[in-house]
C-alpha cells in the first residue's frame, strides 16, 4: 500500500476470467474510438446517452447511410457497425422505458439513485470499457457500453438494472456497522447439515455427489455457498491473522470479500487484548507498538502547538487518524502493511518530521520539555523519548537509567507526601 490508509491492494484478489468485455482477441481499443473522419457527424450519430426516441431513430438511419457509403473492412465501417448495434439497443432500452415507469432511463422517475437492501446504488454512465465487470447476483457480464447497471457507493456491489428487484446480499457497510467487530474464530465451520445442505446466501440446494460438490467454503464465515455467491475470491483472513500470523490469503464468499474491503481501513483490533503474545513473536509488530506509542506522545505537543496548527503538520504527513490517537487499536491493513515492513517505515518517516518539529524547530514545543530531578543535567527531557520514564504518580519526567538506580523512588512524589505530613502536623498542631 502506497500511504497508510490506502485502500487494500494485497487484502483481496479476484480470479481472472476468460470474458473480456466488449473486445474480441483480435480487437483493440483504439477500434472502438471515434474515428477522426466521422468527428463530424457526431451529433448525428447520437453519442449523447441522453438522446430521445426520435433523435435515436434519426442516428440509426444516418448510420446506416454512412454504412453504405463507407469502404469495405475500413475501421470507418467496423466503427460504424458496432454503433448501430449499439444505437438499435439504446433505442429498444428506451422504449422499454416508456413502457415501465421504474426503468433508469426514466429520469423523471428519479431511479438515477435506488437504496435496496441498505446498499446505496447509483445508476452509472454507459462508457466503454476494456475491463470485465460482473453482477454479484446473476454473475453475468456487465456490458457497460449498452447495459443499465447500478454501483453500490458503500461496498461496491455491482448489478444489472434487470436485478434490482432480486437482490437478497445486504449491503456489506451495514453489515460491517452493525457488528462493529471481525469474526475471530478460525473458520467456524458447521457443516453442510447444518445448513441443510443450502447455500449460506441465496439457499440454493447444494448437490453433492461422491465425486464432486459445487459447495464452496468460505474461510471467514465458516458457511458454505454455491458458485454463484462464492467466486473462488481470496482475502487475508484476521483470524488468522490474530492467532497465528498467517497473511495468506484463503478463499472467501463474495459477501465476506466486500465486508473485508468495507472494514480494511477501519480499526477493529486491539491486540493487546486478542493476543498479547504476539507481540513477543513478532519482532515487526513489537516495533510498530513502539513507534505508534512515541507518535501519541508527539501528539499531545503538536495538538496545542500553534505553529504545528497553522502548518497542519499533524494531519499532513498522518493520513490515518487511528494511528496516532489510539495506539491500541489495529486495522486489518495495517498488519498487512507490518508483515511488508511499509508501516514500520513509514512511521519512522513521521517520527524524524514531528521529533525535528518538537526538538529543533519549534521553542514552543522545546519549552515544554522536563528535566530529571535526579541527575539535574541540561539534557532535555521529553515524555515520548525512549530514555525517560513517566512516574505513574505524579507524572514527573525522569531518565529510565537514574529511575532505576534510585529503586524506582520519585522524587517529586516523596516531596508531596513529606509536605503532606508537614501540613498534617501543622494542622494537629494547630488544633491543640
């Protein structure tokens, strides 16, 4: 991952498919491009998405004239061919529309924008497009140039216009939200008895044979699903990230792929109550613990410094709010990025701009260092530095070596209780 907080690259991955949208093997993208000699009749070809019956009727029409007038194999008349395939089912789209109120072509109906299942779909634009995109309910291709399809803003579910009504996945970011926590149980498997031999989602019969079983488990969820709602997808599985520090990805349902993408960034862990010990056995998370501990103790200068505000210098080179205020808490990326070694180095990068901020740069933020009440040298003192120690007491600021050498006794603190015996027996004194 480029930056911290950047959506996962390594989290999750898709198997290819053999479909490759609208192109043929032999086809490349430059053919499906406006050619220069027909820039002319552009309006008339109606490329506008938005074009009314009529105007589509007019376009269908010129096309087929300038068909007729164009040379045999010429990219002019492959252009040409494929724009009136396309122009002939924009026009049966918008009929369709006039037929049915509910079509997303109706604009007046405002369906630009629909909200099933919790998902926030929005309708999007009919481009062309190189890339293959599926629905997640019939799996089909989605054939952007002259289907209908809607985008779910939230958790990116994708679908036909013609599957809205049929969409029974809830909406990965609701899901997410409500649970507020990972399954962290490795692979809680039941079985497919337990399921009654239904798949997990859109309980389907599963058929198993001795041979063969189209049942597919997931890895996250412990369910089993048929091939329509588990694409053989991978995904880091926190679970066992959590328990054994296992970043390889294991296959996962659809549904928990989108739950995993939704919550990569969000965080959901805290190790120290999970699993402790695996701070001992890995030594790049015991070092990210360290580093985030310092930049929380940065933090509290760099909050109340005016000079740090008026620069942003806090928000400028963090661009993941949790790892500076709640040291505690991991998200599922960012153990990924510990096991690469991108977060240990980047944080390494903020703690040389805040340490330079706060030591050198800054009087303000050097005014407010301490120093050690046992030694008494000029070496200034502050509470994030790896050399000092804050007494749990009195929050006096000591260095670690001459806090042990005085039997982690606190100077400070044993002036406060003497002067609360003095002031004991003055009051005693006082009554008498």
């Amino acid at each position: 991952m480029c930056e911290v907080g950047e959506p996962s690259r390594i989290l999750a991955s898709t198997p290819s498919s053999s479909t490759s949208g609208c192109l043929s093997n032999d086809e490349s993208a430059e053919d499906h491009l406006l050619p220069s000699s027909l820039a002319a009749e552009e309006l008339q070809l109606a490329l506008n998405k938005e074009a009314t019956e009529d105007e589509l009727l007019k376009a269908i029409s010129r096309c087929k004239d300038l068909v007729l007038e164009s040379n045999q194999c010429s990219l002019e008349r492959k252009w040409l061919v494929r724009h009136l395939i396309e122009l002939r089912l924009r026009l049966q789209e918008c009929r369709e529309a006039m037929v049915d109120p509910q079509h997303p072509r109706n604009k007046s109906s405002g369906v630009s924008k629909r909200t099933v299942r919790g998902h926030h779909l929005n309708l999007q634009p009919l481009l062309r497009s190189t890339s293959s995109k599926y629905c997640d309910h019939c799996t089909g291709t989605i054939w952007s140039v002259v289907q209908a399809w809607y985008e779910c803003e939230d958790c990116g579910y994708s679908c036909h216009h013609k599957c809205i009504s049929q969409i029974i996945r809830e909406c990965a970011h609701v899901v997410a939200s409500e649970r507020g926590s990972y399954e962290l149980e490795i692979c809680p498997e039941e079985g497919l008895s337990a399921q009654k031999y239904l798949c997990a989602e859109c309980r389907s019969p599963l058929p198993i044979n001795k041979d063969w079983s189209e049942a597919r488990r997931c890895d996250y969820s412990g369910l089993y699903y048929c091939t329509a709602c588990h694409w053989g997808s991978s995904a880091v599985v926190p679970a066992r990230v959590v328990h054994n520090w296992d970043l390889s990805p294991q296959p996962v349902c659809q549904a928990s792929l989108q739950q995993l993408r939704v919550t990569a960034n969000r965080p959901l862990l805290n190790l120290e109550e999970l699993n402790p010990r695996l701070f001992s056995f890995v030594h790049e998370l015991s070092l990210v613990r360290r580093l985030r501990q310092e930049l929380h103790g940065m933090r509290k200068y760099l909050s109340v410094c005016r000079n740090a505000t008026e620069d942003h210098l806090l928000w400028k080179h963090v661009d993941v709010p949790h790892l500076v205020e709640t040291p505690e808490l991991y998200s599922l990326q960012d153990l990924v990025d510990t096991h690469s070694g991108e977060l240990p180095s980047k944080l390494h990068t903020v703690i040389d701009v805040f340490t330079k901020h706060i030591k050198v740069r800054c009087e303000v933020c050097r005014g407010r260092g301490h120093i050690c009440e046992i030694c008494s040298n000029d070496e200034v003192l502050f509470p994030f530095d790896a050399a000092a120690v804050i007494c749990k007491d009195c929050n006096a600021v000591l260095h670690k070596s001459c806090f042990n050498r005085k039997n982690n006794n606190c100077p400070k603190c044993i002036r406060i209780e003497r002067r609360k015996e003095q002031e004991q027996v003055e009051d005693g004194q006082t009554e008498a």
